[in-house]
C-alpha cells in the first residue's frame, strides 16, 4: 500500500511539474500593470486597478486578471510589431464616457492589437474621439 501511496504522489508531483512547464511556454510574455481607468477588455468592462496580463504568444490571445476581484478576461489580438525598447505599453482609447477600450499591447517581444469598442448601448456621439491612454507596465 504504502508503495502505491509514493507511485501516485510521484506521478502527481511530475503532472504539476508538466503542466507548469506547458504554461510557462504557451504564456511567454508575463507582465503587471496599475491601469488608473475602467476599461473595456472585448465587451467585458473591467474596474481600474492592479493587473496580470499574460500573452499566448502562439494564438495571439492574452489573459487580463485582476486578483483583487477574480475579474478575468481574454481577448483575442492581431498580430502587430513589438516596441522598439524593454517596457510592455498598452494603449486604451476612450469609447464611451470617461470608459476606454484596450487597444495596443505592444512590448520587445510582441505586439497586439484589438478592435477597440463598447457595446453599442454604451456608446455615444459625443465620445468618438481619438482620446487615448497610455500605461506602461513592468515584467513579473
């Protein structure tokens, strides 16, 4: 029994150690980032505040957290040129109100971008302007 009991806690430790390694690949381009506006992240508004952002280098999709709330979101991005130096910038464009709508993720390794709209309820004419926001974030 007690041969068993270490076959499967071996088994288990090397399926964590699998699955880290698979993550780590798939979600190469990890950063932080302190995003001061609500935002719209594809149709899903999300609070300002502290952020994870991990990109999926292969299919272009990144992954917002917000450990704070548990708000999650992903969305999906087309493929853009990097930055030209180390920092991670992501770029918002005002859409509706005082609310914004990622736009750019752009670091040394990747650039994304993403169709910045609100839901069409949201949106007014007033606010269809060319307004943005910039925050630089920093690596984890």
């Amino acid at each position: 029994m007690k041969s068993n009991s270490c076959k499967l806690a071996a088994l288990a430790l090397f399926a964590v150690a699998l699955t880290g390694a698979a993550s780590a690949q798939v979600n190469e381009h990890l950063v932080r980032a302190n995003i001061p506006i609500d935002f719209y992240a594809g149709s899903q508004l999300m609070p300002a505040g502290e952020y994870t952002i991990s990109v999926n280098m292969a299919d272009d999709v990144i992954t917002i957290d917000q450990e704070a709330t548990g708000t999650r979101s992903f969305l999906l991005g087309l493929a853009d040129d990097g930055s030209r130096d180390e920092r991670t910038v992501l770029t918002f464009k005002l859409v509706a109100g005082d609310v914004y709508a990622l736009r750019e993720l752009q670091g040394p390794d990747v650039g994304l971008s993403f169709n910045a709209k609100a839901p069409q309820a949201s949106m007014s004419a007033q606010n269809q302007s060319n307004k943005t926001v910039t925050v630089i974030s920093e690596a984890k």
